[in-house]
C-alpha cells in the first residue's frame, strides 16, 4: 500500500479535485493526506472522484488551512475511521494485516508562525497522541 501527502494550496473549484485525483493515480497512492485545500464544500463530508473517496473536514474561517485524505476505492472497505480534530489536524485507521495503521495527517507551522500557534499545535497533536492506544487495537 502507497501513502502521500501533498500540500494543494487550493482545491477551489471541482475540476481541480479530479485533476488532482488522476494525478494521484499516475504515481499508484493508495491514501494521500492533502494540506491547505481551501475546500469549501459542506464540512466533513465526502465526495468521489475518480478512483478516489475525498474526505475532508473542518474549516477555518478563511477556508485556508483544511486538510482533506483521498482514498483509493480499492482499500476503502480496509477503512475504519476517518477523524477530523481541527482544521489543520485529521487522520486515518485503516485495517492493516496484523494490525490497524495510524495515519496522521498533520502539516506542522512553519518558522513564520507565532510561539502561541507553535504551542498550541503542539499541545492539539499531543491530545490527538494521548487519543490513541498504545497496544494494538
């Protein structure tokens, strides 16, 4: 299974999310962790386009900092949770052979960012970490 992560900058308009996904079957990714999509459809919703399910979630209020995941049709079944914490934090469960994967998909602030952003990412990733079990589930 191929994982990706891709920082969009914008998915604006419904064309680019199909482009988008052709790209993504060009390099065979099975779950892709997409950044900054500007999506601006319903909240946590999905669409499908092409080979791919796109989920995305919560907005912020300038639609800038939405993170979205595509999922392969083929592995969709294997899914077992699609989690969106904030808008700039969401992650993936799918069910793997001996044990359930954990995907993150979380683009961190870059240096420009204030200390208090700094921190409280810190701290929202921290409680996303605390979430999950520390054996297998």
């Amino acid at each position: 299974m191929r994982f990706g992560t891709w920082n969009f900058i914008t998915l604006y308009r419904s064309r680019l999310l199909t482009a988008a996904a052709r790209e993504l079957g060009k390099y065979k990714l099975y779950l892709v962790g997409v950044q900054e999509v500007r999506w601006t459809g319903g909240q946590g919703d999905t669409v499908r386009t092409g080979d791919y399910n796109f989920f995305f979630g919560k907005r912020n209020k300038n639609n800038q900092l939405v993170t979205g995941i595509f999922v392969h049709h083929r592995i969709l079944s294997a899914v077992k949770i699609v989690a969106f914490i904030s808008d700039r934090t969401s992650y993936v469960v799918p069910r793997g052979r001996w044990c359930n994967i954990i995907v993150l998909n979380v683009p961190e602030p870059n240096e420009e960012k204030s200390y208090c952003s700094k921190d409280s990412f810190y701290e929202e990733l921290k409680q996303v970490f605390d979430h999950f079990p520390t054996t297998r589930f």
